[in-house]
C-alpha cells in the first residue's frame, strides 16, 4: 500500500481517501463535505483524489463525523 509520511508519521492514504469518501457519503457530497470540515472544496477533492494526504485535524474531523453516524457499540470507522 502506498504511504506517504508527514510530521514524522506514516499515514495509510488509502485508509484517509475511504474515510474521507464515507464521510462526504454521509454529509451529502463533497461540497458539503468541504463546508463541515472547513476545507475548500478544491483542496479536498485533491486530497480524495490521492494527490495529498490531508493534514491529520482533517482526517481526524472526517473521522470524528463517521464515529456520531455510527451506530453505538460500531466502532468500523475507527
């Protein structure tokens, strides 16, 4: 899998992409996606794209937007 590392960590870009696409899935599409995590658009769409791993507050907002929709007790989004 490719990686990429940023601030002395390596991130699974694959693993930022699936979590940024759930997450525009769940907020209604990119655009809305881009507006809750206070992103432009442009920028994320780059970054769905694979072009860039996203800044990890990002990724960690992305997340954090999957773990309220989960169901209790569903921890898959983690």
């Amino acid at each position: 899998m490719r990686k990429k590392r940023r601030a002395g960590l390596s991130v699974d870009i694959g693993v930022c992409i699936g979590a940024l696409f759930d997450a525009a899935e769940l907020a209604g599409g990119c655009e809305q996606l881009a507006k809750q995590l206070r992103v432009p658009a442009l920028l994320l769409s780059g970054w769905m794209e694979g072009l860039e791993v996203p800044p990890q507050v990002v990724y960690q907002r992305a997340v954090d937007l999957l773990r309220q929709a989960a169901p209790a007790g569903n921890t898959a989004a983690s």
